[in-house]
C-alpha cells in the first residue's frame, strides 16, 4: 500500500507507475493523476505538440516518398 502524492488516498502498489529510481521502485502519484496530469499538459501545449508534429510527419514523408 502507498499513499497518492497529488489526491492523497492510499492505494495498492500495482496502481502506480514503475520508477526505478525511487527507494519502492514506483512513481509518486498515481496512473489516475498521472494520467489526468498528462492530458491536462497536453490540451495546455496543444499547439506545440501539433507543430511538433506536422515537422516530425513532413520529415517521414520526405524519407519515404518511394514507400
């Protein structure tokens, strides 16, 4: 059992995400946080993930035009 660093409540170890570097091998924060965190993140940065990848897509284009 751990406690959650972000909603607090205790949780069953398999309900977080692996971190080696952590004395318990297991992140801080929950996948249920976690993921509401990384999705607020993303929707926050939305436009430069989309930049991101329309560059990253143009360059896989041009690698493989024959394909």
């Amino acid at each position: 059992m751990k406690i959650c660093r972000v909603c607090k409540q205790t949780k069953t170890l398999d309900q977080f995400g692996v971190q080696p570097q952590n004395r318990d091998g297991r992140r801080g924060e929950c996948r249920d946080c976690k993921k509401r965190y990384d999705l607020a993140y993303h929707k926050k940065n939305a436009l430069h993930y989309k930049q991101y990848y329309v560059k990253r897509n143009a360059i896989y284009r041009s690698r493989h035009k024959d394909e």
